[in-house]
C-alpha cells in the first residue's frame, strides 16, 4: 500500500536536514583542526591548513603526512559518535557521511584543484566505508533497545 501524500511529507524537513549538514561539517572541521595542530605540536612541525583541505599533504616525504594521517583516523573516531547523535536513524548515516565528503570535497577542489592522488581517495573511501558501517551499527543498536516504561 502506497503511503500517503501527508506521510510523505512528515519525512522530508528541510530545516533539520540543512542544520543537521552544518553541524556535521563543522564539527568536522573543528574535531580536525584540533588534531591536527595537536599532532602537529607533538611533533614539533609548523601548523599548515593544506594538511586539512589538500591532498598534497600525503607525500610520504616529512612528518606531514604522518599528523595527517592521525588527525584523519582521530577526526573519524570522534566523527563516528556525531553521526550517531545528530542523525537520527541509520538508514540516513550514510547519506549524512557521503554529504559531508562531498562537501570536504568541493573544499579541497576550490582550495588546491581536484584531488589526483590514489592514495588519498584510497584513505578516504577506507575511513568513509568504515565510519559509515560503525555508526550505522552503533545506530542500529540504539534503535532496537528496548522502551521501558
């Protein structure tokens, strides 16, 4: 049975779908930002913003690439418990996380051209794939407790 138009309607809330992306993406960027200069102070390197909004960061040759790739890993530890808050249903999670990649990537592209090295999509898709299952599963879980009353 096909749903109702009013049914339809009560799914789609632009307001919260478009703060729910602002608060994803900057929270994000802060949780990436904070790791990056605390990494970046750990070892001793000078804070750079292309270690965030570029792929040049993954040459391999300085400690660069190093505190990009643990700010990275850490950012999407933390990125793991946004999705499960703000989101409210896993079924939505993975449509929030490519919304937000597709948004970290339009930053990178405007900043430092598109990005063209293998390596970095390799990383990202990883993280993606794996923050995306995580979140959904914790969701889930969440989802199916039981109501007390």
């Amino acid at each position: 049975m096909p749903k109702s138009r009013k049914s339809q309607n009560l799914d789609f809330k632009p307001k919260i779908i478009i703060s729910s992306i602002l608060m994803i993406s900057s929270a994000y960027y802060i949780i990436n930002i904070f790791f990056t200069i605390f990494f970046n102070s750990f070892f001793g390197i000078k804070t750079n913003i292309q270690q965030i909004i570029s792929d040049k960061a993954l040459d391999f040759s300085s400690a660069y690439s190093s505190c990009y790739l643990l700010s990275l890993f850490f950012t999407y530890v933390f990125m793991i418990a946004v999705f499960v808050i703000i989101v409210d249903k896993a079924k939505n999670i993975l449509d929030f996380v490519l919304t937000n990649f597709f948004i970290h990537l339009i930053i990178c592209t405007i900043n430092s051209g598109f990005p063209s090295k293998f390596i970095w999509w390799m990383i990202q898709g990883i993280l993606l794939t794996l923050v995306t299952l995580i979140s959904e599963f914790i969701a889930l879980k969440i989802e199916q407790q039981e109501i007390k009353l």
